[in-house]
C-alpha cells in the first residue's frame, strides 16, 4: 500500500510533467526529481542577505557607517547565537579584496562557531547571446565556484536572467548552455549550483523546469525562494519545484497578481519541504524593514515551523 508521502510526491511528480512545456518535453531529460531516503530533513539557516544595509562592504560601494554595522565574522556569531544551524554567506557583502586566506579565516571562524556554511548567493545573467558579456557572466560564476571551495560552501544560488529583447524560449537555451558549462566545473569541486525562480525567464514555473529538465548534470538543482512565484496560487507553484530543491530561502511574504503581499504560511511551507522528502537548508531571508528587532522573531517562527 503506498503510504501518503508517495502518493504525494508522485502528484508533485506529475504536476511538474504538466507544467513543462513542448521544448522541455523534448529535450533529453536532465537532472530527476531527487529521490532521498530516509526522513525529510529541515535545517535552519539565515541569509546575509536578511542584513544587507548594515554590511560594511557591498555593492553600492558606500560602507555603512552606524553602530550596527557588520562584517562577515560578524554575521556568522549573530546566526550562532539566534540557534542556526548553519549560515547563507551572501557573496554581494565580502570584500572586494577577498583572497583565499580571508575565505579561509572565515572557513574557521565558522567552524569554531559550530556553523556549517550552508551556501552563498551569487547574481548573474545567463540570457545573453555569446559574446564578452555573456563569457564574462560565466567566467564570474567560475570564481565564485572557486571562492566557495575554500569557503567551504556546498551550495551557490544563481540566476537564469532577465530575456530583454531577445525571445524568452531562445534565451531560456542560451541559459541553458551556460549552466550546463559551469555545472561542469562546479562538479570538479564539489559545489552544487541552484537556480532561483527569481523573475526575468524564470518568473512561472514553467519556464524554471524548461531549464530544470534540459540541464544535464547532477551538480545541478533548484534554489527555491518561497516568495517569487507571484501566481494565482504561488503555494502550488513551489510545490510542482520542491522536488527539484537543492537550497530553499523563505522569505516573510508571498504575492498573487493583482492583490496586497500576504504573510507567509510557514507551517505551509514547511508541509510542502516534507512532502517533497526535502532534507537540507531552509534559509530565512528577511527582506523587509527593521532586520534587528524582526529577524529573532522570525528565526523562532521558521524552526517551530520546520521542526
């Protein structure tokens, strides 16, 4: 008799065979939906991100200057002491001048501090034709792969990209290319590479799983972000991915077309994750205001939520 779990996770199954379209169908296939045994296994982690006007370094180059302000070892001893399990080391708030012997500190810090470095984020785009922009968007990646090797960071969040002028299916192939190469080279490291339903061509989850199914290498998954899919029901939207995640980051909200932001159902969220047999990081990314006085409470939400 199946049980209710497999029952589910085949209707997650043929729910993601529904939404894809004919240029995934297809395509030879790429990665499965992760099948893992055991229990689902939910870890807490935060994103620097959550903190991204008090970091001394970032991409706007204008450090801030308040009595808040932080740095990355900074961050690492706030998510050791608000009881993450691990901590999302956004890549926009290093140094510019990071080399491997500051990833390395930070490897050790960490690791003193009882916390596994769960990922980092990168931003990139990959719906470029070829040419120096599009090779300079891989080469990038590339370092980033590299940096996280010494990090210690098993997991990169990446970007598909935004088609521009050009048309969506041609530019969702040109992404695909591209992820395929530094999928290579990410697995001769040892990182897994996650693509986040972030707007641009990957705003429905049809044309996330158009990729999903067309990029052919197991170093290759989903970066789920809970509040990107603004669709008429975005619970279902994360539901018909779940099984592709490799890196989850909830954010405190979810929007549907033509309405107000409404809370997140974390207890939802969190039903979704088990279904799919999810075991890995549930990073909490807070993009609303006032990160210092909401954040603790948050962090509390997400671990009752994800157990």
């Amino acid at each position: 008799m199946k049980t209710r779990r497999s029952l589910l996770r085949e209707s997650a199954v043929l729910a993601t065979g529904a939404l894809l379209s004919p240029f995934a169908a297809h395509s030879a296939p790429g990665i499965e939906p992760i099948i893992r045994k055991g229990a689902p296994k939910l870890r807490l982690s935060l994103a620097a991100y959550s903190f991204r006007e008090f970091f001394k370094d970032n991409r706007t180059g204008k450090p801030y200057a308040g009595e808040k302000a932080l740095d990355m070892f900074d961050f690492v001893d706030y998510c050791a002491a608000r009881g993450c399990e691990g901590t999302e080391l956004t890549s926009y708030f290093f140094p510019k001048d990071a080399d491997d012997a500051y990833f390395l500190k930070l490897r050790r810090h960490a690791f003193l501090r009882g916390m596994p470095v769960s990922g980092t984020a990168v931003g990139n785009n990959f719906a470029l034709p070829a040419g120096d922009a599009r090779s300079k968007q891989i080469a990038d990646l590339k370092g980033w792969i590299d940096r996280a090797t010494v990090l210690g960071a098993p997991h990169i969040r990446v970007f598909a990209g935004d088609a521009g002028k050009y048309d969506p299916a041609e530019a969702r192939k040109l992404c695909v290319a591209a992820l395929e190469e530094c999928c290579d080279y990410a697995g001769t490291r040892g990182i897994m590479l996650g693509l986040e339903n972030h707007g641009g061509i990957v705003a429905q989850p049809e044309g996330l799983l158009e990729i999903v199914a067309a990029v052919k290498s197991p170093w290759f998954g989903v970066n789920l972000d809970t509040g990107n899919f603004h669709t008429t029901d975005p619970y279902a939207s994360l539901a018909a991915c779940a099984p592709y995640a490799v890196n989850v980051q909830v954010k405190i909200e979810i929007s549907r077309p033509g309405q107000k932001p409404e809370p997140t159902d974390l207890n939802r969220i969190a039903t979704i994750l088990r279904e799919a047999n999810y075991q890995g990081w549930v990073a909490l990314e807070y993009e609303a205001a006032k990160p210092w006085e909401a954040v603790p409470d948050y962090l509390v939400k997400l671990a009752e939520a994800i157990g």
